[in-house]
C-alpha cells in the first residue's frame, strides 16, 4: 500500500476516534514518505506529548514552510505554555489532542529530523507554474494567475517572483490584507531574502502598523543577506522619525559587522553632521573614501578642510614626494649657475644635488613626517596620547584635520637633530650648486666674504 492510501486510511480511522490504529497508519505513510507535510501534521495531532507535538509540526514546515494548519497549531501549543501572547481564532484542528489517550507507541524514531536528506528540489514544479501564470496575466485572467502564484508560494514560500507578482495583483484588485498575509507567511517562516522585508515593511507603514515596521527593521539589519544600502535607510528612517539613539545605534551594530561598508560609514557621517559633530563626521567620510572612489563621500569631503591620517603619516612616498620637490628646486639652481649647460654642471653642483637630496630628507622627517615607516618605531619613537575626535590644525594658509594616531611618533631630540643636520646640508648644497652665481652678486655688491 503506497503512502497517500496509508494517509487517508490513517486520517479516516482518527476522525471516527480510532486514534491508536489512526497513528499506526500514519506512521507508516511517513517511512513510505517522509516529505509529506499533511502526514506530519496529522501524527501531531495524534501526539499527546506537547514537545513531540511541536517536533512533528516543525518537521511539517521544514518541508513546506507555508503548511497553514502547522503554523496554527504551533501557535495553539505556544499559547499553552505560555511562550508568546495568545491568538485569537479558530486554530483549525479537527479534534481536541487534550482529550487522546496516550498510547505505548514511539514517534522518537521519526523525529530525527536531521538524519533525513533534504526534499526533493521544488525547481522542476515552479517553473511549469510560472509560465501559467504568466499566460493567464496575457489572458487577463487575474484570479487564475495569483492561484498559480500561491500553489508556487506552497513549494517555496519567499519565490520573489512569485510573491512580488501575486502582492502587486492582490493588491491592486482590492484584497490587501490577503497580499499582507502572503508576506507574513513569508516573514514568519524566517526568509532569508532581504526583499521579503522590505516589501513587507512598505505594506505595515501603509497601514501605520508601527510596531511590525519596528520588529521588520530589526529583523532585516541582523540578516546577513541584507545590503548595506537597505541598513542605511533603515537607519536615516530612524533619524527622521527623530529616534536618534535607535539609529545611532543601529549603524554602529552595522559598522561592527561590515566595517569596510561605505554606504554605512557614509550615513554614520551624515548623522553625526546633522548632530554638529563635525570633527567625527569628517573621520568617517575620510574613512569611506580610503575604502575606493565614491562620489557621495567626495562630495562630503570637499566641504570641509582635509584630513591627515596614520595612512597619510606613515607614508614614505609622501615623504619622498616633497624632497622631490626641494632636489627640483637646487637642481634649477645648479642648472642656472652652470650658464644652463647640465654638461657643464661638475662635481661639485652635482655633489650638492646629492646632498639637497639628503638634506632635503632629513628635514621633511622632522618637520612634516615624523612618523614614517618604519623609521620611527627604529628610532625610539612612542605613540601620542590618543583623543576621541580628530584635532582642527590651522597655521596660515593651511587648515587640515588631524585623526588620532596609532604609530610612532620621533621623539623631539631626534627631530631636533635632523632638523639641525638637515638645514646644515641644505645650506652646503646651496653654496656648491649655486656658488658662482652668489659669488658674482656678492662681487657686484661690494660684499667680500
């Protein structure tokens, strides 16, 4: 006898009170055909063990996570231990499982949920249904098309083709609460598709429904699958419903998981602007903007001064690139005081080219990069006290913002004497490349030296 002549014998033998010969029946249907949610169902209502019960039902909704009658019956045994708020409702059971006797036979065999494969892919049986319902649309036979769509929402409950569709058609023909409820099956059976939320999110702030939207957004921040664009509007929603603390705290959770998201680090920066908190704003579009090119972020940089980070700081290259410029500028000189004749520069201007590029070097470090890589931590140097917010830096001319740092820093005797050393060489180099030319003005002058 094959499975569904099992079930029916099972279901028929119950409903005439024969429970114990009922449960036998169904039993066997289940080894016939362990991937028959109905059947699971039923031996739940044989089960006279509240957590026996509730493992057949969750067994139910592995296989079809749409199973109406499962999902009520788990919410009748919630509601009996106390474990949520109580459903009003029919729960559609067909007898009382209170009032079955208990009977010696086991279900634990059954239960080992995990030890069985997974069903078989629903793939082959969705697409058919599909292309139904995309001809019925073509008919124009609305009521055909949203039927197809929700025996596709049977095999899988979050299809996004399917669901999108038969919302968008329900709703449109009138029948919003049946869209909402396609949604909520969805929601409830813990779909791990962003959109699901999403949309369902959209139909609750439809209806000022509030704490949904509230218990939506949370849900879909802690998914993984979720974008970070998503996070980011969740969190300016919060800001703009004046719920500040919810959305600072949300974009910092975010942050702590996707700490290299942009869109993320960039709405931080937008709260933190809004608040006035300039300095702080400024570290994270800096931070969104070492990340790669985007727009948004340069767009918010370029209104504020730049900043100087550990990235920048460390830099050798950067270093190098202003004594690049301080060798230019003595080789312009050797260039002139050779009558602009490089074949007739000589050693000694090219000596002092060789020592304005040291010079040059020793300066910058002391000055302007004190924290290079890994010159200062070889040197002695130590870590600055670090502070919460970057520190505005104005001298003439230049305004920039300074992060707080987690490098060393060269301490003040050592820059001291590369500064000293420094000067000393540049001055040489000077003298070599430019001797002549001095020597003349100082001729012309009267000035003997």
């Amino acid at each position: 006898m094959d499975a569904t002549a099992l079930l029916k014998q099972g279901v028929r033998a119950i409903q005439q009170k024969n429970v114990p010969d009922g449960r036998t029946l169904i039993k066997q249907s289940i080894k016939e055909d362990p991937y028959n949610d109905v059947a699971w169902v039923w031996l739940a209502r044989t089960e006279p063990d509240p957590r026996r019960r509730q493992q057949c039902l969750q067994r139910a909704l592995k296989i079809n996570p749409a199973n109406v009658q499962a999902h009520k019956m788990l919410a009748q045994i919630r509601v009996a231990t106390q474990e949520m708020p109580v459903i009003k409702g029919d729960t559609g059971a067909l007898f009382d499982v209170k009032k079955v006797a208990p009977t010696p036979i086991d279900t634990q065999e059954l239960l080992a949920v995990n030890t069985l494969p997974p069903p078989p892919s629903n793939t082959r049986r969705i697409a058919p249904l599909l292309r139904e319902a995309q001809q019925l649309v073509k008919d124009k036979n609305y009521e055909g098309a949203i039927e197809k769509w929700v025996e596709v929402l049977a095999l899988e409950v979050d299809h996004e083709e399917a669901l999108q569709e038969a919302t968008a058609m329900l709703d449109k023909m009138g029948f919003r609460e049946d869209a909402r409820e396609l949604l909520q099956r969805a929601v409830e059976a813990d779909s791990r598709k962003p959109f699901v939320y999403t949309q369902a999110i959209d139909y609750a702030m439809k209806d000022q429904d509030f704490r949904v939207v509230d218990d939506l957004r949370e849900r879909l921040v802690r998914l993984p699958e979720a974008d970070d664009e998503a996070i980011a509007k969740i969190v300016l929603a919060y800001r703009y419903e004046m719920r500040t603390e919810l959305a600072y705290e949300t974009a910092q959770n975010a942050l702590k998981e996707r700490p290299k998201s942009q869109p993320l680090l960039i709405v931080m920066g937008d709260l933190l602007r809004r608040d006035d908190k300039i300095l702080e704003a400024m570290s994270y579009y800096n931070r969104a903007g070492q990340l790669g090119k985007n727009k948004e972020a340069e767009a918010r940089l370029a209104k504020f001064p730049p900043i100087l980070s550990d990235r920048e700081r460390s830099s050798v290259w950067m270093a190098w690139r202003e004594v690049a410029g301080i060798v230019i500028f003595i080789l312009f000189l050797a260039w002139q005081d050779a009558r602009l004749n490089f074949m007739e520069m000589g050693a000694m201007r090219w000596l002092g080219v060789v020592l304005s590029l040291i010079g040059g070097y020793l300066l910058i470090t002391a000055t302007s990069s004190p924290q290079q890589k890994p010159l200062a931590g070889a040197l002695g140097g130590h870590i600055p006290p670090l502070k919460n917010d970057a520190v505005l830096v104005q001298r003439p001319g230049v305004a920039a913002l300074q992060e707080a740092t987690r490098i060393p820093l060269l301490g003040a005797p050592v820059r001291l004497l590369f500064g000293v050393i420094g000067l000393g060489l540049l001055g040489a180099a000077v003298w070599l490349t430019f001797g002549s030319t001095i020597q003349l003005l100082l001729d012309l002058l009267g000035v003997s030296v």
